[in-house]
DNA sequence: CGTGCGTTTGAAGTCTCTCAAACCCCGTGG
DNA sequence: CCACGGGGTTTGAGAGACTTCAAACGCACG
C-alpha cells in the first residue's frame, strides 16, 4: 500500500498520534493511475482537493511572461504538492506528473473538517509546507550562486538525499525519469549546457545519468560541488 | 502606531474576527529599535520568538559553502519574517534589518498559546507563510528565466507592489534603502553588472535608484521587463 | 580633513547561449 | 522485419551576457 509513503514522511517530521493517522488515512481518496507528463494542476485553477504522491515522480513549473519555463521543484513518494491549495486555493503554477505515477486525492472540505478537530494533525501539515518553502529557499541559493556544474550537481545531491530518506536509493543508484531539457528548465541553462555538464561528470567518473536511472560515481565529490551540507536537518522541533 | 502596519496586512489577506486581532495585538513585545545592517537572527539559531516589522526594511540571507551570499527577499513593515521559526525552530537562513527599523517580537509561547484558541488566526499565519512561499517561487522564476535587467525590473516591480499595498509608494517613488552589492547579492549578479543596468535604467529614463530612494520614471516599461503581473493576487481566499 | 564604504569606469576573460545539424534510440506502421 | 518518424541527445562553432580585476572617484562621517 504506497499511502503508508505519505504516513512515513509525516512521521519522519512530526509527531503525529495514530488516531490523526488514521483520520488522515480515511479521507484519501482512493488512487489514481497517471501517464507519464500528464498535468494534475495547473495555474490558475482554483483547487478544492490536493494530492499525494504515492508512486512516480512529479514537478512544479511556472511559465514566464517571455515564454520560458521555470520548473520549480522535483516531487517524489510522500510529497503533496499542492497542500497549499487548501489554504491559498487558486493555484500560482502547474503541477504535473514526470513519469507515471499513482496519486492519492483528498478533498479540501474533508480534510477543513478533519483538521478542525486535530490541532497536531494541522500543525503537522504547516510544517510540511514550511519544509517546502525552505527547499525553495535553498533551490534560490542553488539558482543565484552556483555555475552550472555547481546547480546540477545540488539538484542530484538533494533528490538524492530526499530519495533516501525514502528508502529509494540502492547502491548509489536511483530512478530519475527526467529528460535533459527537463533540467534545463529546472536549472536556468540551456540544453546544450546541461548536455555538456553531464557529459562532463560522466567522463569523470562522478555521476551517470542514463536511461532514466542516476549513478552516482563520487558522492563526496558531487556534495562538495553542489555545496550541499547533508546535514540540513530541519525536521522535529518543538 | 506602527503596529497597525501588521494589522492592515493580516486583514488584506484574511477574514479575522477582531477578537483575534486584539489577541495577537496584546502579546507583542514593546517595540524594539534596530539600526541599520543589524542582525536580527542567524542560521543555526533556534528561535523562542518572531518578529514583526513595524518600520523600515529587513532582509533575509544565506550563505552558501563558496562562502557567496544569497539574499532571498526584502521585507517591509507589516512583514513577519521568522514566522516559521514558530513550526519549525532551527533558523535555516540570517535575518537582518536593512535600514533603521523597528520591529515588534511575539514570543512563540504566548503566540502558541493563542492560536490554540484560536484557529481563524492561525490559519492566518500560515496563509501568511504560504504566499512567503508564493513569492519565493516567484524569485525562483526571476533567477532561473531572466537576463540581469529583467531581474532588476521584477524586483523594483514587486517590491512596489508590495510597498504600495502598504500606502508607502507616492508620486512614484518609495524608499529602498539598499547598496548596489546587497542588489548584486539578491539578483546573482556581480556589482559591477549591477551598476550597469541601474546606469542604463537611469539613462533611459525608466527607473532612478539615488539615495536610498527609488523614482519609477516609466513603471510600464519595468512591468514589461521584469515580466511583471501586477493581478497576481492571491489574498482572500476560502 | 582624512578615511572608508559605495559607486563608477575600463578592459580582458569566460561561461553559457544560440544556431544548426547530425545522430541515436525506440516505438509505430507497413 | 524493416522503414519511417520523432523526441531526445550530442557535436561544433560563433556570439553575447556577465564576470573579474584593477583603479579612480565621490560622498558621508568621525
């Protein structure tokens, strides 16, 4: 059952009791089976249920005026995307899936309901969305301060790290079901320039990205390039 | 009394009951004054209080492993920006004050204890946390698809959204009292690329950045540049 | 009246982009 | 089973935006 996906992220940041659990666990509608690039949401909609990831991989991308796509953040098993929809409801960029993928749907009114009896279950949910706005907080640091062999390598280095804390990462490897011009987007350069970084990184040695599946060759040495401290460890508080 | 200024943002975004108000109202802190490039809070602290801006500007920063800092917003009065110190404690960026400011601290033991009563006003809060977020994803899309002037004009423009939202925008023209390296450090550029665009606006006659005071001489050629859209608007909701 | 931060200018260098074309893999249909 | 089509990847070369280095300048503050 991939929803336990969603429970085991929760849990991994919040103390949660196993009746807000439950309730939780009750109001997931049941799944739903996407293609691979198919939209969930998209800007502008006005949203009266979000989703969870249960399996596959989705992404967050807005368009500018000029025409160009920005992709926002990657998601993976255990994300909601779109929580905050149920508070902000119109939505200020699509949502759409990577590769296939099962997702999970809970109505906003169901879970207003559910929330308005479990506090924890609540404070749980604001916290998920602040541990997503610090990956973005980081994902602007990675955009404004590092080259282009700099970016890429932090973008692995954090899905990696995330993946893990999934139990998705086996042998250095993981499934990464992304197309260059994907990354592009995602990173601010151009196809050609990603093509060449990964080119590069492939010739030493330090990481393979092929047929949908990231090797990595050299850890230690993709963390230092991406400057990415695995120490960032933001989740119980309180 | 400067703490209308939170007041007055709150109410743009959120129905509130005016017991509510009154109750956030009593537990800040008398004001505090800063003087300019004042830490507020570092990364790594974990914080027993937030602020609320009630005058003057504040910024927020991380530094990267290279050793370059990222600025990732300007906050103006009315902002509160450590409001997710409240969830999540460990500071994950720097916080500092930009100009001369006074700000307002709420200690979380006391905000904790009012939102407990009080679900209306922390649905507020974290309504206010996600359009942080909103406008986080917003930058993200300025680093990731717009050349230096482009980046320039988005933030003049949305900083006079912002700035205008709170009646502190007349004739054209609102403080900012920011350097040209703190602009090089927000945008991802080199001051002395910084230095150019500002020269080339000022020539063209569409925007004059001169002590600390920012004069739009033609703010639809900003809009456009920056890509700007000014209906962004996610407030009310529900 | 210095001292120092912030701004401005010039020139050379480089990273990344754009354009353009070839290539490859893989699924589709004949 | 092979030809075809098309998205994705790769390559080359030239162009451009932005950086770095270095130095001068201006203005505010002690």
């Amino acid at each position: 059952m991939p929803i336990e996906m969603m429970i085991r992220k929760l849990r991994q940041h919040s103390e949660l009791p196993d009746a807000d659990i439950g309730a939780l666990r009750s109001i997931v509608a049941p799944v739903k089976n996407l293609s691979a690039d198919a939209p969930i949401v998209r800007e502008g909609d006005v949203s009266t249920q979000c989703c969870v990831i249960l399996s596959g991989f989705a992404y967050r991308s807005k368009v500018s005026e000029d025409g160009k796509r920005q992709i926002l953040s990657f998601h993976i098993a255990g994300d909601m995307p779109d929580l905050h929809g149920l508070v902000l409801k119109r939505m200020d960029h699509d949502l759409a899936t990577l590769s296939k993928a099962q997702i999970g749907l809970i109505d906003h009114e169901q879970l207003e309901r559910t929330l308005n009896t479990r506090p924890a279950l609540a404070r749980a949910l604001w916290r998920e969305s602040l541990l997503d706005a610090a990956l973005f907080r980081q994902w602007i640091v990675n955009l404004g301060t590092r080259s282009a062999s700099g970016r890429m390598a932090y973008l692995i280095a954090e899905l990696r790290q995330r993946l893990g804390a999934m139990g998705m990462v086996a042998n250095e490897q993981f499934e990464f079901p992304i197309t260059q011009s994907k990354l592009a987007d995602a990173l601010g350069l151009s196809v050609v320039h990603v093509n060449r970084v990964l080119q590069a990184f492939r010739t030493e040695g330090i990481l393979d990205l092929k047929r949908q599946v990231v090797t990595l060759g050299d850890f230690e040495k993709i963390a230092q390039l991406g400057g990415f401290d695995s120490v960032e460890d933001n989740s119980s508080g309180a």
